[in-house]
C-alpha cells in the first residue's frame, strides 16, 4: 500500500484503525532490525518498537508530507535508540565504553542472535562505535539508505553523514583486523 493510501486511511475516522495497523505492518519489522541493531537485546528492541509506533500513532496527523512516510517513521526511531540509549547510561551511571561491553556480553549470550563468528565479531566491532556513528553505518551498510534520505533521518548535513560512515568502516575494520 502506498504511503497517500495509507495516510488516507489514518485520517479518515472509519477506517484510522485500519491503516494504522497497516502502517505498522509495512514499517514493524524494518523499524525492529533498526532498532536491534542499535541496542542488540531483543526485548529492549520490542519494547522500543512499541513506543516508536505508540509515538507514530499520537504525532501522525501532524507528518507533514515533507519527506516519505518512511523517512519520518525512521526519525522517530532513530531519536528513540540514542535517547534509550542515554537513558540506560544516566540511569546505571554507565560510562558509555562500558555500555558497549555489556551489549557485547549480550550478543555472546543471548539465544536470539544466531550467526557465524564473523557477524558477532562485526557486531561487536559495532557496539564499540560511538552511538551516532553506529547509526550511520547501520542506515548505509545494512539499510543501504541514501545519504540524503540519511541526512533527513537524522537531521545532519550529507558531508558529516559521510565523514562519520568513513570513521565507522576505519574503526570496524581495525577492530576486525586486531588479534
């Protein structure tokens, strides 16, 4: 469906239960991966899932059309992962280094991450990024997103977006070449 159907459908008041829950359908599991990508446990991922499109659902009669429906739903999600990000390094008085160890712990650990030795290590090599930089390798590499849909999604000029996802790869692959 597309997003003109689907906008159509939320603000008419017959059918808005509808197309939301179509619009959760056609964003959900995209958002999910995003999400799990950045903070890697995958019941902190379902529930910041939830409040994305909680936060969807109340604010979507003021998105403006300005860019795609995609765009604007990767927004909100993409400030939900550092603001829970954030929190969890105020709220347990966490250097952010050591936010990156513990999410490590959790890829070793968890019973929801499957794959060879080589994903985890990359995996791992992400956590130790800094969360803005993890962002962007994650929209590029793994999302392919265009620097310029990037630049929207994260409100940052298309130069920084690729001076950060150089950085990234720089420090991906000294991690993954160490040892």
């Amino acid at each position: 469906m597309e997003d003109q159907e689907l906008l159509s459908k939320i603000h008419n008041p017959e059918t808005r239960n509808y197309g939301f829950n179509m619009l959760v359908r056609a964003y959900q599991q995209r958002v999910y991966w995003l999400v799990r990508k950045m903070v890697i446990d995958h019941d902190d991922a379902d529930d910041i899932t939830q409040e994305i499109f909680i936060k969807v659902h109340k604010s979507i009669d003021g998105f403006r059309g300005d860019s795609q429906l995609f765009t604007w739903i990767y927004r909100i999600a993409t400030n939900e992962c550092l603001s829970y990000l954030s929190k969890k390094k105020r709220r347990f008085f966490i250097p952010i280094e050591d936010i990156g160890v513990q999410l490590a712990a959790k890829l070793d650990s968890s019973p929801h991450i499957t794959g060879d030795d080589i994903q985890i290590k990359l995996q791992k090599a992400l956590l130790t990024l800094p969360h803005k930089q993890r962002l962007v390798f994650n929209l590029k590499y793994f999302e392919d997103m265009p620097y310029e849909e990037m630049a929207k999604v994260t409100n940052t000029s298309v130069g920084a977006l690729k001076a950060s996802f150089h950085h990234a790869v720089k420090k991906i692959e000294d991690f993954l070449t160490k040892d």
